[in-house]
C-alpha cells in the first residue's frame, strides 16, 4: 500500500484479470440523510459527448482487497462489453476508466476526484469495503456525482449520491442470524475486520441476538490484511469449550489465515459452523475449498443459482474470463449495477444530467442472475436471500431461500439509534433519513 492507516484513522474513515485501461466519469452527490440540493452539474463536454459515454471503474486491484475486487472488475468490464456490442447506450459506445483504489481508502477519494473532475466519467462503479465507501462519500456529495456500490454492507447510511446494490443488513445479516439461531445454535463468537463494516455488523448482531435470546460470548477484531489469527482462535476455544457458532466479518487475506487455523486447531464446521459476509465463490477458491467445506455464507446470490439468466452470466463469464474461474455474489451485483445505471440512462434519455438519471433509476427492475431485483425509492434493491453450505468442488449448496424477494431497510431496525427510521429520495421532503408519520 502507498500509505497504510493507523488503527484509529482506519475506524475514522468509517469504520488481474482485466486488459487494458478504459475511460471513465463520474457522477453527482449529495450528504448521506440529508436533502441538500445540487451543489454542481455535469457540463455538456462531459461523458455524454461525442461518440461515447465515460463511466468509471474504482476497486483495488493491489494490496490486500485484490483477492476480491479484481472480480468484481471483470464483472463490471463483461457487463459494458455486452452493452456495446447490443448497440451501446443511447446510440454511443461505454468508454471505462479503470483506477486501481490499491486497498488504501485515501487513494480511492483522490481517485474519485480524478475520475469526476479530470476525466469528466458520469458515474463511477466502485469500492468494496465499507471504510473506501465512507472515504469517497464526502466526494460524490460535495460533487454531487454519482456511485453505483455493489457490496452487501452494514447499512446506517442512505446517500442520494449512491446506489447499493449489495445487500443491507435486513437483507443478509439479520436472516443469517435468525437462521443459526433455528438450526445451529445459541451461543454466537464475532470475528472481525477492524473497520466500520464489522464493528457496525456485530453491533447490530448483538441487539438482535439480545433481542431473540442469543448470547455473545465474544468479540474480537483484526486490522484489515492481519493474518495473525493465533489469538483469536484461542479466545474462541477459551468462549466455546463446548462448540458453538462463529459469525466471520473478516474480509480480505485475512480469511486465508483464518480457516486454515481454524481448521489446524480441530475447529470444524461440525461443533464449530461458521457463518461469513465476505467470503463467497472466489474467497472459497483462493483459500481452499478443503478448509471451509461444511461452512456457511449468506448473500443474495451464488454460482449455482437456478435460472435462466444465471446460466447465461455464468456461460458469458467463463467463456470471456476461463472456464476455471467462478462468479460470486458482488460479481453478480457489479454486473447488474451496470444495467441498471444503463436502462435509468436510456429512460431519463441523458447520461450527462445527473439529477435526471437518479430520479429514472427510481422503480427500475431487472432480470439478474439472483432472480427479479427491483431499484427501491431508498436506493437499495429488493433481494432474494440466500445461505450457502460450502461443498468440494468450492460452491455452494443453497440451504435457504427466502420465498421473494425481500424490501431493503438502510436505517437498521434493532438498534435504538435508528430504530424507526426510513430513506425516500423519491421524495425531497424525506430524503435519506426521516421516520414516518
């Protein structure tokens, strides 16, 4: 990394396979549950100009959230070549910019600015982690550009400046929860990155297992990319004498470490299951399917999803990418993010207004891999949700599915703070955070 984090400026912040470069431009933002008005417009040379239309791509493709990102830029890139070859968008060809946010959450807001203000993109696809999101934010709002997001995350945050197309914590975390609860035990472990994605997890982890008659028996973090799992292993041993449940938030390299001490430490998925949010098809793949058979995932979405357009993503991926390689979770959602943000272009008839292109992406639905997703008022997508059983071959067994899809819920539910609240920026008088009458 060009610049590491402390510990305390990490928290602060919020909590390769790809050919050659493309072009991008991003969009406009405004603060995170406000209704603050534009603060700047796209200018007619912008993106929309000319033969084509400059769209950004922000992920790490160094450091220690490679392991995952440069997938989620494969997915992105398969997306705008389809899209080309349909005919493009509004008559004119996606030109990408690809930019390499190298696991440093700084980089990534120096990068947004470049891609915004020197590239001139109008909109940008990007970040993973929850501290990149938090440190690009204040750049999309003061801008007042645009972000299509496409990682399940924690929720307490609902920008007009950003669209999720991950998971919320209603949509992931809390039925993950419930479910352990049903068929896997009381007595819940947290392990986790130390960044605002976990902590804000675990916090809401803790209120519902309070609340349904869990227990949290333990808690502990790592700096993001820290493999030194040794201690924490110990701890869950010393809280779990007797097995239990381990709910992981570890992102990164650090999962690698993780289960294969797990594993060396006699902890299996037997007395021991383990439940993850960020480790999917392509985690289980770098890590070894042989440490995490019999394990657990929650997402919206898996490689052996069965239906029509999953089959055709993932005949498509392989076919551009190798047939040895595997989709995921965000993979899917970068896909889809891409079409969304092309069919909410084509119906506000500009790519260039910014203001046009949120308020036509509002109610958009599409036809993905995980089934119909729908683009709510709170800038989230109605999801299906999933709970996978890791297996040999490194997929995943679907051993939950939720009967529809389920409403996104930003503001979450079990903490006090928020308990109450909603997002509608259909609506300029409620905006990202307001409690219905």
């Amino acid at each position: 990394m060009a610049r590491r984090l402390n510990r305390r400026r990490f928290i602060l912040y919020g909590s390769a396979t790809f050919g050659t470069s493309i072009l991008l431009k991003a969009c406009n933002s405004s603060p995170s549950g406000t209704t603050t008005s534009p603060t700047t417009s796209v200018s007619p040379e912008a993106a929309g100009s000319g033969n084509t239309i400059k769209v950004g791509i922000l992920h790490s493709l160094s450091g220690t959230m490679a392991i995952s990102e440069k997938s989620v830029v494969d997915a992105e890139q398969l997306a705008i070549e389809e899209i080309n070859k349909a005919g493009g968008v509004l008559g004119k060809q996606i030109e990408a910019i690809v930019e390499d946010g190298a696991s440093d959450w700084p980089t990534f807001a120096e990068k947004s600015k470049k891609l915004i203000e020197q590239d001139k993109v109008v909109t940008v696809f990007g970040c993973w982690t929850s501290a990149s999101r938090k440190a690009v934010l204040p750049v999309y709002e003061q801008e007042n550009h645009m972000l299509w997001y496409p990682v399940q995350y924690e929720g307490q945050e609902c920008s007009k400046n950003i669209f999720y197309t991950g998971a919320a914590p209603n949509q992931q975390i809390e039925p993950s929860v419930d479910w352990l609860l049903k068929n896997k035990g009381k007595d819940f472990f947290l392990v986790g990155s130390d960044y605002v994605f976990p902590r804000t997890a675990n916090t809401i982890i803790k209120a519902q297992l309070a609340a349904k008659g869990g227990k949290t028996v333990g808690e502990d973090y790592l700096p993001l990319g820290n493999t030194e799992v040794t201690p924490i292993i110990t701890k869950i041993k010393a809280a779990l004498p007797n097995g239990g449940v381990i709910y992981n938030t570890l992102n990164g390299d650090s999962n690698v470490a993780f289960f294969k001490q797990l594993q060396g430490a006699g902890l299996g998925p037997d007395k021991y299951p383990s439940m993850s949010v960020s480790v999917a098809e392509e985690e289980v793949r770098a890590i070894g399917p042989e440490y995490l058979k019999g394990h657990y995932a929650a997402w919206n979405y898996f490689q052996t999803v069965d239906t029509p357009e999953n089959t055709k993503f993932v005949e498509a991926f392989k076919a551009k990418y190798g047939e040895d390689r595997v989709t995921n979770d965000p993979m899917e959602a970068a896909y889809i993010q891409v079409y969304l943000w092309k069919q909410a272009v084509e119906k506000a008839k500009t790519a260039d207004d910014l203001d046009k292109v949120r308020v036509a992406a509002l109610g958009q639905t599409f036809k993905a891999p995980e089934g119909t997703v729908t683009l709510e008022n709170n800038h989230h997508l109605a999801k299906v949700v999933r709970i996978g059983e890791v297996r040999d071959d490194g997929l995943f067994d679907i051993v939950y599915s939720s009967d529809k899809a389920v409403a996104p819920i930003p503001w979450n539910q079990y903490v006090a703070e928020t308990k109450g609240f909603a997002c509608d920026w259909s609506d300029p008088s409620k905006g990202g955070k307001f409690k219905p009458a």
